[in-house]
C-alpha cells in the first residue's frame, strides 16, 4: 500500500506527455466554447469579462505561458460556466458531461509538468541560458487516469437499465439523429443491440485495463476503435477527441519521450 501510495503521489517523468495533452485540450476548448466567448456574443460587462478570461487563460495554456496556472485558471472557470450555465440556467449547450469532462482534464493538468515542454515558458528558460529538465511530478496524468476510469465506470452504471440492455435507447437515439420518422433497418436495429451489449462489456474493461500494463495498449486501441465508431454514429462533439487525448496519461511518461525521440531521429 505504502508503495503504491509513492508511486501515485510521488511519480516523476517526463514532461512531454502533459504538454502534447496541454495543447491538445487547448485546442478542444477553443473548438467547443470559443464561439460563445466572442465579444459580439457578450450582452453584458460580465460576459466580456468571462470572454477575456476565457481568450488569455485558453491561450496561455496553448503556447505554455504559465502553463500550470493557465490550466487551473482555465479549468476552474469551465467547471463553473458547467455549473451556473448548465446546472443553474440550464443552457442546453453547457449542460453535457462532455463540458464536464473537458474542465475536469484541464483543472488536473495544474498538477502535472505541462508546461516543462513545447512551450514558451521553456523557450523563454533557454534563451536566459538555463536548462531546465524535462521532467517534474506526473501527479496530474495520474488523476487524469482516474478521471477516465470513473467516466466508463460511471457511464457503464448510468447504462445498466433495461431500455439499454435491450437496445431499446440506442435504436431511439439512431432513429433521433440519423433516421427520423422513417422505419430502421432491421439490420441497424440490431447493430444498435450489439453496440449497447458491448458497451456495457467494454466499458469496464476499459476502466480497468487502462491500469495494467500489459493490457492498456490493447485497451487503448480497443477504446480509439469504440469512440470512433460513437463520433460516426452519435453527436458525441468533442468527447471522442477528449477521451483520445487523454489516453496519453495513461502510458510511462519516459516510454512516451523515448518514443517521440526515435520518431524525431
């Protein structure tokens, strides 16, 4: 217990995993919130406030200025426009767990090396003639892990009904989104009973294999298959990209550096 306990709260590693997921969710924040934080969509001193936060904190985290406080700056305000704009005004657009998903990863990134690599703050180090290690405590790729893990856990509960166990709710969300009011094949209402089976079997396996290391590869590829296949099916936005960006946190930071080095040689 004691050892696991250090290894999860004490981990050092290299930094270049925690920036590539630094620039990517930057990059999905801007994709999915960008549009509403622009001045012309801000009626009020208030919005332009949270604009400008969202603008200087999003961008922060892209070039890595200050990348651990961009991350909880950007983070902590994601999570609170989920809150009062999903929970409290229920605007439809912030009400998704995939909002949740994307404030929670990036909050978790002020608590891993993200900014230690590709970023200005490094640049900046160099050019005053200092070297900084690419390395620092991986705490935060480690809570990101977790974060997947409770994700499949939790979705695979939420699932766990007789309309889905008997395909019954992914036949209605086809029928919703692809189909209409026309008749479904007999043949997709059966892919639909298929997918709902599996996804309550890949799931957990998911939630649990990301942990072991001979299994996390195969999970990994078994996971980017499945969140495809969902993101071509369902209007799922930015969860595929997000749950395949942080797959990366659950790989050895030096495994991942060494294999951007033989990459780049």
């Amino acid at each position: 217990m004691t050892r696991a306990f250090q290894w999860f709260f004490h981990a050092e590693g290299s930094s270049r995993p925690a920036a590539l997921v630094r620039i990517g969710l930057a990059l999905i924040a801007w994709s999915r919130l960008a549009g509403g934080m622009m001045p012309m969509q801000s009626s009020s001193p208030d919005r332009l406030l949270l604009g400008a936060w969202f603008y200087l904190s999003s961008l922060a985290l892209f070039v890595g200025f200050r990348s651990q406080l961009a991350a909880f700056l950007l983070g902590t305000q994601i999570l609170t426009l989920r809150i009062h704009y999903g929970f409290v005004e229920k605007m439809e657009g912030y009400t998704h767990h995939h909002i949740h998903a994307l404030g929670l990863a990036i909050f978790l990134l002020a608590f891993a090396p993200c900014g230690k690599s590709y970023s200005l703050d490094r640049w900046l180090a160099l050019r005053r003639g200092e070297h900084p290690p690419e390395r620092g405590n991986v705490l935060g790729m480690h809570l990101i892990v977790v974060l997947l893990s409770s994700i499949y856990l939790w979705g695979t509960y939420s699932k766990a009904t007789p309309a889905f166990l008997h395909g019954d709710r992914m036949v209605q969300i086809l029928q919703s989104v692809v189909f209409g009011s026309d008749r479904l094949p007999a043949a997709a209402v059966w892919a639909m009973h298929l997918l709902a089976w599996g996804t309550l079997l890949l799931e957990p396996f998911l939630a649990i294999a990301l942990w072991v290391p001979r299994l996390r590869l195969p999970a990994v590829l078994l996971g980017i298959t499945f969140h495809l296949g969902i993101y071509y099916l369902l209007p799922v936005t930015i969860f595929t990209a997000t749950t395949i960006l942080l797959y990366l946190a659950a790989f050895d930071p030096d495994e991942v550096h060494s294999w951007i080095d033989r990459m780049q040689e």
